[in-house]
C-alpha cells in the first residue's frame, strides 16, 4: 500500500452547514423583539430558547450584527 494515501472514514472534512462551532463560546442569545440577552449555555441552540422578558424565539447574538 502507498504511504502517501489518505484514509478516508467516509465523513466530510468540513464542518456542514448549520453544524455548530461558528461561533465559538462565551456568547450570547439575543431577542430579536425586544434585545434582551442572556448567556449562551454550550450545547443549547438559541433558536430553541424563549425570551424570558417577551417570549419570543431568540437567536445568536452574533446574528444580529449581520
């Protein structure tokens, strides 16, 4: 067998689309209603968190500044 060929498990080299990791940590959810913030809790997506100020859906806050 050739040394210089790779072995290839059969998953994609990159991250996917909407796979985490974009971001980073120590981040924020925001609400795009009423910007109130609260903390982003690692393995918890913002999009599945009610605002506990409005009750709307909130977001990344890095996505606000888009």
């Amino acid at each position: 067998m050739n040394s210089e060929l790779v072995k290839n498990d059969g998953r994609a080299g990159g991250k996917g689309r909407n796979k985490g990791g974009a971001f980073g940590p120590g981040s924020y959810c925001a609400c795009i209603k009423c910007g109130e913030k609260i903390p982003h809790k690692r393995g918890v997506k913002c999009t599945t968190i009610k605002c506990p100020k409005c009750g709307h859906t909130m977001i990344r806050e890095e996505l606000l500044k888009k």
